[in-house]
DNA sequence: CGGCATCCATTTTGATACTG
DNA sequence: CAGTATCAAAATGGATGCCG
C-alpha cells in the first residue's frame, strides 16, 4: 500500500502522498468532531465499503494521523480518534470547506446525504475569530437526534460531537433548517422566528451567535472569465 | 467523467469532488506562481502522462478554475490560468504545505523531483503577515534557471514566476540550498553566510526579509501518542 | 457489531505510441 | 509542442462470508 507517491519533495504533495487518496480526508473531517467507531464512519459514508474503509484507517493509524481510543463509559467501545498531527490537518479541511461553501455549495442535489456534522464543520470553517474576542460560551446544537456543542473561548472554537456539560444556549433545530443554514441559504436568526428553530438560555449569548460565522457570499465558477492575475 | 462523486451535500465534500481526483491540486499549486504551458505543467510533474494531464486540465477549464491564456509578448503562445475560483484555492492549497512541513518535510528521499517553484509557494505558506506590516518590497529570487519574485505589500505576499521590473532586493541561490531553506534545514542567513547565496540591493529590505517567514518546528508523526483531544 | 479476506465488475491511472 | 489513441496495471465499489 501506499506505494503510489508523488515523489516529489514539496511540502504539498509530501501531504497528499499521506491523505490525498479517495476518501482519507472525509475520514479526517468525519473525526474532527470527535472519536467515531468504525460503523459510523462507515455510515456516515455512504458508498465506502467496509474493506476500503479498514484500509483506510490502518494506513492512517500506521501514519500516525489517528489512532485507536475507547471511548469513555457508559460507551466503553473501540473508536478512532485523531492525533496530534492528524487534529493539526484542521485547517486545511476547514480551507477547503470555505472555498466550497463560497464556490461549490448551490441548491442539494437528489441522492446527496447530508449529516449535521458537516454543517457544525461548516459553521466552524466561517468562524469569525474577531467577532468573538471576549466571548467565552458554551453553545449546544440539537439537530435531529444528533447533538453538538461549540465552545467558544476569546477567538477559538471547537465543535465536538456530543452534549455539553451546562451550555450557556441550547438550540434545537431541525436537520434540514440546520443544512440550509450552514449553507447560507438561511440564518439562525430567521430560523428562530420562523419557529423552526428554537433557542432557550443566556440571551445575550444568543445574541452574540448571530454575529459569530461569516459565511461567504456564493459565486458561480463561470467559464468564461477575465484572468485572475 | 466526473461521474464519481461522494455525494454528500457538504462543502469539503463538493470541493473534493472537484479537486480531490490524483494530480489536481497539484496542477492548481503549479498554476499558484502563475500560467504554465502544457509541457511545463508535464514537466513538472513526472509520472502524469499527457493523456491524464489533458484530460485533468479540459475539466478544470469545463469547471471554470482554469482558462486558456495566450503569453503577452514576447512569448505569445497558449497557456493556462487560474481564474478567480482557481485562484481562491491558494488558501487550501497553502494549508496542506503548511501541514507538510511541520510533519512530513523530512530529509529528500532518492527518486524525489524538486523544482524551486514549491519552495516558493512553501515560503509563502509560512509568510507572518504580522512581520510584514508596513513593509512594501518586492524580492527577486534566482535559482539556477528560474526566476521567481515575491512581492509584499503591508501583510499581502504574491509570488510569481518570472523576473521582477525593478526589485529591491536580488537574491541568487543554488537550487539545493532554496530547497533547504524552504524546507527549515537553513536559513537565508546563513546560506548568504555561507556563501551559497548572494544578495544585492537595498539592505534594509533584505533585513526585514529575513523576518518575513515563520517555518514550524518539523515533528514527528508517530503512532504510538496520547490522544489529540 | 467490528474488522478483515475474497471475488469480481467497473474506473482510474500510467506509459507509450501516434498525429497535426 | 499540444494533444489523442491505446492498452496494461492498479484502485475502487459492492457483495459476501468469516470470525470473535
């Protein structure tokens, strides 16, 4: 395995070598909202096969990107979790979420699936660190059966799969509502007087969450078009 | 073509679709220091045939990250260009050398290619928009055969293939020692030191270019760690 | 359920020869 | 030099079965 290379010495394609085959980084993104077992990640991407999938992970694992864990109790299951250096490939899938949210992310297609997951991703990839400066807030994201929390602490974010401790805002939204406003085509505040979302807890947090994604204003990739330089 | 998507109505997920397939991102990065000919691009980037590359390269056209340029004089012949949406790939394509060169730049392996256009594009992963406030200039860098410039303006970096008009700093340097430097095994300082490289013109701009770029302490992926979160 | 092997149809790729 | 045509090798997708 892993005998195709670039063989190139470029920082770049040194990293694609690692995990620029088909589905590594969706395997990366599923896990940078947490530790997931095996059948989840399987589940959560459709059209991976259990064989390809364990590939995946063993070569991932024997590069040092993500390890085995058991979760915590009650759970007490095998799980996978990033590593250090596999946490740290965050903001190159966060860099390719804003461009696709910004060049690629129109109306869903039929046979797309979606998982909240991605959209707290989404969320967390137009994070505005300046918006936050002297925030610190637990927010919690009930969409569908899936829950979520961001903490928010002066600039950073982390979005974790799974209930927070005592969130300072709960927000209870359904997955569809939760899709449409990561992509742009809504926003929280809107969803909340519609009544298709609802929010109880420190309202001035609440406040302060409206401002804090700044999603890009999508674009259409044209063909024809003037040079960029 | 491009019948084989993931699928998933998510922004990482649709950017992948559309540049996740073997060599893409790879001919963005090339494109990244400005417009390459075909046979450059082939060049380049050893073990891509010229079948796949034209293929690759009719699809970004058809999917609007690329068009056809003609050279301005005196060279006059066909190229291709990143437009806008091509361009705006530069963050996410910056951030995987970032990656690669905390944790996958270890020594050139034999079989590696290297051309000084990535090292080029590694600086300018590791550029400190903070270190650059306030300063204007514009650098020219010749290594062996190829000429590249970086122009900075107040905390904004463009680099570019080709000679600059009228650069404020000359600095010429042997191929392998650029690899080094813009790999973190030497600096600019100690290679002029050394004299392995050799700089000319304004010296107060070649003090501050010393501090423009902040390479990572590369480290060691292994597998055996304690868990990331 | 987690994890892995095996078999097979389909795609993707790599390498080379060939054409305007 | 820019690209097409062709073919062999490799990767993928999907199904299935096995084992603890």
């Amino acid at each position: 395995m892993e005998q195709r290379t670039y063989n190139q010495y470029c920082a770049t394609a040194r990293t694609l070598d690692l995990v620029g085959e088909r589905w590594t980084l969706l395997l990366v993104r599923e896990l940078l909202t947490g530790p997931k077992r095996f059948g989840d990640l399987q589940h959560s991407l459709r059209g991976l096969g259990t064989g390809l999938l364990a590939a995946r992970m063993k070569h991932l694992e024997r590069e040092g990107l993500v390890h085995k864990v058991t979760l915590p109790p009650p759970a007490r299951t095998a799980a996978y979790a990033l590593t250090r250096a596999g946490e740290e490939l965050g903001p190159a899938v966060l860099a390719l979420a804003r461009w696709g949210l910004k060049w690629a992310m129109d109306e869903p297609r039929e046979q797309e699936t979606f998982h909240p997951g991605w959209a707290v991703l989404g969320l967390r990839a137009c994070f505005d660190a300046e918006a936050a400066t002297g925030l610190h807030a637990l927010y919690e994201f009930r969409v569908e059966e899936e829950i979520f929390h961001a903490r928010i602490d002066d600039g950073t974010i982390e979005t974790v799969h799974g209930p927070a401790q005592h969130p300072d805002v709960t927000i209870t939204i359904g997955g569809e509502v939760f899709r449409d406003l990561a992509a742009g085509r809504s926003t929280l505040a809107e969803a909340i007087n519609n009544g298709a979302a609802s929010a109880s807890g420190d309202q001035q947090a609440l406040r302060r969450l409206h401002q804090l994604f700044r999603l890009p204003r999508p674009q259409t990739r044209s063909a024809a078009q003037a040079p960029a330089s």
